[in-house]
C-alpha cells in the first residue's frame, strides 16, 4: 500500500503526585494551554485538555510515528518543569508516574470532549479515584488499587 493511513483517538487521564491539590482555578487556565502546545509539539492533535484540582484530561489525535509513553513522559517532564517556576508555591510539583490512555471511536469524540469541558461539575458529585476506577472497568483494564488508585 503506497501510503499510511491512521486515525487513533485517545483520552489521556493523570494526577497530580499523591493527588495533590496543585491545579487551583487560576493554575489550570494556564497550565492547560500549555499541555496542548506541549502536545501539539509532538506531532499530536490536542482537541481539549482539561481536568480538575488534581488530574488532567486530554483528547488527543496522534499522527503514525508518536509513541504514546514518549510523549505522555515529555509532556508531563515539561509541564512540570514549567509549572515549578511559572506558579510560586509549586516548587514541590510532580506528576504521578503512571497515566491512563483509553481509545476513543471517531462517533464518541464529541461525548468526551464534553465530558472533559464539564470537569469542575463533574468532579462535585464523584471523586478522581471513583472516576478513574470507572473508566478502567469501562474498557476493561485490570488493575490493583493499591497501584492505580492510591
């Protein structure tokens, strides 16, 4: 076949380290424009970046050559970085080791962004650990909460 094509959708899920609460309104409004230049540097499509207090919510498009741990490691690596020096009081800001990366078909885009946009109401009537364990039963992820959920 002469050319490559490819079409993978995927919503990125990752917290803050032990949870903390670092994403506070004001922090968020920057910090997620810049993971949506941080991935659309590498060769991704960032349609919505969004999250809560502690995690983080990206529905993004990569093209054939990205592997996702590469750039999940970078963007977290830079964030981070960033983060430290751009927001006083961060100074101790880390991501935690681990991510979620779930598919997402071409007819469900539109429902995930919308639940990413909607993230503060979300995030009033269940919590991250709640929601994150839903959506690795969802696409039935095993996992050991000692792990993923501590």
């Amino acid at each position: 076949m002469a050319h490559t094509y490819f079409a993978v959708h995927l919503h990125l899920v990752f917290s803050t380290k032990n949870r903390t609460p670092w994403l506070t309104r004001e922090v968020r409004e920057s910090v997620f424009p810049y993971l949506a230049t941080a991935i659309r540097d590498h060769a991704t499509t960032a349609r919505i970046v969004g999250g809560h207090n502690d995690h983080i919510h990206a529905l993004i498009s990569p093209e054939s050559q990205v592997l996702i741990p590469d750039l999940v490691k970078e963007i977290k690596r830079t964030s981070s970085a960033w983060l430290k020096t751009k927001w006083e009081g961060c100074a101790d800001f880390a991501w935690q080791d681990g991510y979620g990366a779930f598919s997402v078909s071409q007819s469900n885009l539109p429902r995930v962004r919308k639940y990413i946009e909607t993230q503060e109401s979300h995030h009033q009537k269940i919590t991250f650990a709640d929601e994150y364990r839903a959506l690795l039963v969802r696409h039935r992820i095993p996992f050991d909460e000692r792990f993923y959920l501590g």
